[in-house]
C-alpha cells in the first residue's frame, strides 16, 4: 500500500514538471509564421484580432508568401506599430 502511494504520488510530481515545463522545450515557442497560420494562430499576435488575421490570409492568398516580416504592414489596417509589437515573434518559414 505505501509503495503505491509512493509510485503514485512520484507519477503526479512527474506529470506536473512536464505539463509546467513541456512549452519550454517547444522550439520557436511564440513564433507565428505569417506565411501558413491559421486564423486562430493569427490572433495570438499583439493587436491581431480575426478581422486582421483574416486580412492577413487573403492578402498572402492573393499576393503570394510574405518576403520578410515587415510586409505585414502592406495588409490593410496592419502598420508600423503593430509590426513593432510582433517583429520578434513573426517567421517565414
């Protein structure tokens, strides 16, 4: 009885470390690449909601991929400032 405690509560202490550190090990966690986010991806930028996000898509549908970060800013109603609060978390590829 005591070692299934013991194994129990060492697999709920195991559980919780991966679930709070699992995000950490994620590579380019927070990055959103312009060029093939969703909708939904989309609004986790800064000031994106899915109006803009929406804008975001039909623009690179419309135009091609995005050459380099700043060409969010030719989406209608996306400019400089809002390019400023996501240009460290914006990828192409």
């Amino acid at each position: 009885m005591a070692n299934s405690r013991q194994i129990f509560t060492l697999f709920t202490v195991v559980m919780v470390v991966l679930t709070l550190t699992c995000p950490l090990w994620a590579e380019d966690a927070g990055k959103i690449n312009i060029n093939t986010a969703s909708t939904e991806e989309l609004t986790q930028l800064d000031s994106i909601g899915p109006k803009y996000a929406e804008r975001i898509i039909e623009y690179r549908e419309k135009n091609g991929p995005f050459k380099n970060a700043e060409d969010i800013t030719k989406v209608s109603g996306i400019g400089t400032k809002i390019y400023e609060l996501n240009k460290d978390r914006i990828v192409l590829e």
